[in-house]
C-alpha cells in the first residue's frame, strides 16, 4: 500500500482509510512505526532498590516483546531482553530481588547486566560462550525518573523526545511522585491512531469539552510539530492555575496553563501546574486500543484544577467521538478527508510520519 499525504496542508488529504481497517497493516506497524520508535516503560521505582528485577511485556497483546529491568549492585539500571539464549524460555516472570538471572527450564545462569555465567552440562561445546550466549541489552533512555526503550535503536531518541525535555527542562524531574491510585486504564473501541489524531488537534475542544474549554483560550490556542513530535501549548484565559516560568522558558510571559506533548507514535504528555498525566495507547486490534493513563503529582494542592482537572470527563469525551468516527471510516463513502490550515497542523504532521514510515 503506497500512502501519501501532500506535505502542503492547504492541498492535503488525510491518509487512506485502509489504513485503520486492513488487518495486514495493522501487524506490519509493529515493525514500520512502533519497534522503530521510543516507548514509556515506566519509571526507575519499578527497580527502586539493588538487586530488584522487573518483568513485563512491551506493549502487551500487541508487539508483547518479553524485557525486564534490573538493578545491579553498583546501583545501575538495565533494560535487558527476557528471553533465555538457550532455548527461549522467559528467564523471570515475577518481580523479584535476585543476585542473579537464573532460568527455570536448563538452568542457564546470568549477571544482572545479562552477561552469561555458566549452564550445565555444556562442557563439550565448541566455541561456547560467546556475546550471543549474553541476554540482550535494550537500548534505555532515563529521564528524570521517567524510562523509554526502543527495540531496534534505529532512531535517535534526541529525534522523539529532545524538544519535550529542552523546553520544560526547567521543571524538577525528579520530584514528581507517580500515584498508581489515580493512574487508570480506559478500553477505546478504536483503532488506535485515530485517538491519537484525536488528540493532535485542539479544533474539536469548544465542541466536545465545555469544562475545557471553560478554562482554555482557545483563540491563542498553538501547535508546534518537530521531527517525531510535536506541542499544543494550551493558554489559560485568566491567570489562575498557570504554571510559574522561569524567565529562561521560552515561554515566559505567557499564561501557560498546559504543554500538551505527544510523541510519536503513541505517547501523550500532558504537564499541568500540579504535575504530569502520560496517557500511553495500546494497539490491540484494528477497531480496539487500550489508553494507558499515568499520574504524577508535583504538588497536590492544583490537582484537579485547571486545564489538568476533571481527566476522566474529558477522557470520556473523546472516546464518545472517537469510537463515532472508527464506525464512519468503515463506509463506503469516505476515503478522505481535509485538514483546516489553521487547527490541524498536528494531525497532517502525524499523517506524515505515518506516511513516511509505512
């Protein structure tokens, strides 16, 4: 299938249809747009102490690649494959604290940085071991306490997710606290990028979000797009609940009350005054995701407030809409669509890269 979109706004089509209902293409993504890109993994507490091992599944139901990650003695945190070089099984399935990686089936030792120790009865192996005989160190990206991961580090990770850090790099990091109690997961019956294109545009607000647009100036509301990424910054139409620039921001001055960043191809981060919500969605079939939210609180006395308040009505909002269009797109009379100029400067961008890569 040979997508295209005109990277003239003003000419462009929004991306073939077939692109949320062929099934073939819904598995060639793994490879084209999600093991190419970066991806949340979570936070260092996951492994908060030395000798802390943590097992999941990278984006399960739908790539599923088996990772775990490790703390070592000397403090330092690993992103290593799951998979045991011998014969495949899944070395930890639990999180646990261990000195060691042992698998269950043959008994194949390894260190925690995945380095192979020993295996019995391989004595008479040739050549043996070898760096293959190692588990597989996955390319990690720390930032503050946040973790992402690329399978196949074909891709910089400066391109998805530098101009996200630059430009709030003023925030302190390190000081958000994740509150799993608050953090939810929503079921959407859509294909996944049509939430994404979703998000990517703030055209829709005074339509479906009135408690939003209550408290958003949508006139000087604004999208930047860069390489993989891109930032609707949303202005607040008083000056309460705005976040306190630094006169180094490039924002200073300006009445902020959210950087709505998302990166591609499937991460949303939404910083508020009182801290973070990075909503994550899942693939899981060609008219199903999984929204992912996770909240971490900087100060808890702006919670709720603002643009950052009453996340579940909003989220509800755009599930309303989204799983709306998932059945118009499956009709015989739409193929295509028109991008406004002026407020879907995120969705075209996003056509783009899918474009691009598929």
């Amino acid at each position: 299938m040979n997508f295209f979109v005109d990277e003239n706004i003003a000419r462009a089509k929004t991306i073939d249809t077939s692109f949320y209902t062929d099934k073939n293409l819904f598995e060639e993504m793994k490879e084209r747009l999600f093991a190419s890109s970066w991806q949340f993994i979570g936070n260092t507490e996951l492994v908060k102490d030395n000798t802390d091992v943590y097992p999941f599944f990278l984006l399960e139901n739908y790539i599923d690649e088996p990772l775990m990650l490790t703390r070592d003695k000397n403090n330092i945190v690993r992103l290593l494959s799951n998979v045991c070089t011998h014969r495949g099984n899944v070395v930890a399935d639990k999180p646990c604290k261990s000195n060691n990686l042992r698998c269950k089936y043959h008994g194949r030792l390894f260190q925690l940085d995945g380095k192979f120790v020993s295996m019995p009865e391989f004595k008479e192996v040739e050549n043996f071991p070898t760096v293959e005989d190692d588990l597989k160190n996955i390319p990690l990206l720390q930032w503050g306490k946040w973790l992402f991961a690329s399978l196949n580090n074909k891709l910089n990770s400066d391109l998805f997710l530098k101009e996200m850090i630059d430009r709030v790099g003023w925030l302190p990091v390190n000081d958000f606290v994740f509150h799993p109690e608050l953090s939810k997961e929503f079921t959407v019956k859509a294909h996944w990028a049509l939430y994404c294109e979703n998000y990517l545009e703030g055209f829709h607000i005074p339509f479906v979000h009135a408690g939003l647009n209550s408290v958003i100036d949508f006139g000087n509301y604004t999208t930047e797009t860069f390489k993989y990424s891109n930032l609707q910054l949303g202005i607040a139409k008083d000056d309460d609940d705005c976040f306190d620039l630094p006169t180094s921001s490039p924002d200073y001055g300006k009445k902020v009350a959210a950087y709505y960043f998302f990166v591609f191809p499937n991460m949303m981060f939404n910083f508020y005054p009182w801290g973070l919500s990075v909503n994550v969605v899942k693939p899981v079939s060609t008219t199903e995701s999984k929204v992912s939210f996770y909240i971490y609180i900087l100060d808890e006395s702006k919670y709720n407030s603002g643009a950052g308040s009453n996340l579940d009505t909003v989220e509800f909002e755009d599930e309303e809409v989204v799983e709306n269009v998932q059945k118009g797109i499956r009709s015989r009379f739409y193929g295509h669509g028109r991008y406004s100029v002026t407020r879907e400067q995120g969705t075209h961008h996003f056509h783009r890269i899918i474009a691009s890569l598929m």
